[in-house]
C-alpha cells in the first residue's frame, strides 16, 4: 500500500460531546488516513465513530459491523464484536482519564465509492499504569457515497480533540 500522506483537514473541538470532520472525502483518494494525537478526556469511557452520508446527515441506522481485540498489559485480552450495530464502538479507550491517551491511527478504505462498502482498520493505545492497546476492523454496510466522520464519546461527556485526516496516494 502507498504511505505518501497529503493532509486534507482537521477538526478540532474544546469542550463538545462530538467532533466531526465533514467534507473530507473525494474521489482524489481510495484510502484515508485518521490521527488523533491530541484529546483530553474528564472520565473514563470509549471512542466510537459514524459516518456523514453524501448530504453531510449522520448515518445511525444499523449499518455497522465491527471486531476489536483489546490487550491489555495486567490481564487477558479481551474480543468484542458486534452486527447490525449503529456506530463502530471500541475504537479507544481513555482508562484513568486525561493523562493516558495515547492516540488513535485509522485508515478508511472506499468511503467515497457509492458501489462499494467503506472499511476501517483503526488502532489506539493509552499510557495509564496498566497501559492498552486495541486493535480493531469495521464496516459500513452501506454502498453510498460518504462526506465525513464523527467521533463521540460512551459516556456522553466534553472532550478537548484535534483530529487530521489524510488522503494516501
């Protein structure tokens, strides 16, 4: 797979409860690239992602399927996965609050492609005293067109989040 970057946008939010990144795909790319580095969350509790149809309406219909392995550095792992889902949960976790995000990669496969479904593969990681790791694997299954992504939080809360998107060439 080609690694050149090219920035497209970012998005950044002080104290919401969601942060999308709208009008970020085209047909100049296949593949996106997602990076999060930046978030200050208040409480414990998990990221999750949906997707903008081509209209920029957030798509929360049951159109999402998801696998996520969680490895953790003090106990077993654990496997979560769902069908016929309304987001894609799980993609990170913050465990002890602010100071142990780590970050989240994702790339995004077809979302442009009104033919195809649109993949993720994300990755997350957090640095508190028992540390974290996730991998995971989502779909959309829808064959649309889509415009952008939102990211919120389980718990509901504010949070302080920058997020960069990329196209790969």
């Amino acid at each position: 797979m080609a690694t050149n970057l090219q920035f497209i946008k970012s998005a950044s939010g002080y104290g919401v409860t969601t942060l999308s990144v709208t009008d970020c795909f085209s047909s100049n790319y296949d593949v996106y690239f997602l990076q999060v580095a930046n978030a200050d969350f208040a409480s414990n509790a998990y990221v999750w992602t949906r997707f903008l149809d081509s209209g920029g309406s957030l798509i929360n219909a049951s159109e999402y399927e998801y696998a996520t392995l969680d490895m953790y550095a003090n106990t077993t792992f654990a496997e979560l996965k769902g069908t016929g889902q309304t987001s894609i949960p799980n993609i990170a976790l913050s465990q002890s609050g602010t100071a142990d995000f780590g970050g989240i990669s994702m790339y995004i496969y077809n979302p442009y492609d009104s033919s195809s479904y649109t993949f993720v593969i994300a990755q997350s990681s957090t640095f508190s005293t028992n540390g974290r790791g996730s991998k995971l694997i989502g779909v959309h299954k829808s064959a649309e067109q889509l415009s952008g992504i939102q990211l919120n939080r389980s718990a509901g809360d504010a949070f302080d989040m920058k997020i960069n998107m990329y196209g790969v060439k």
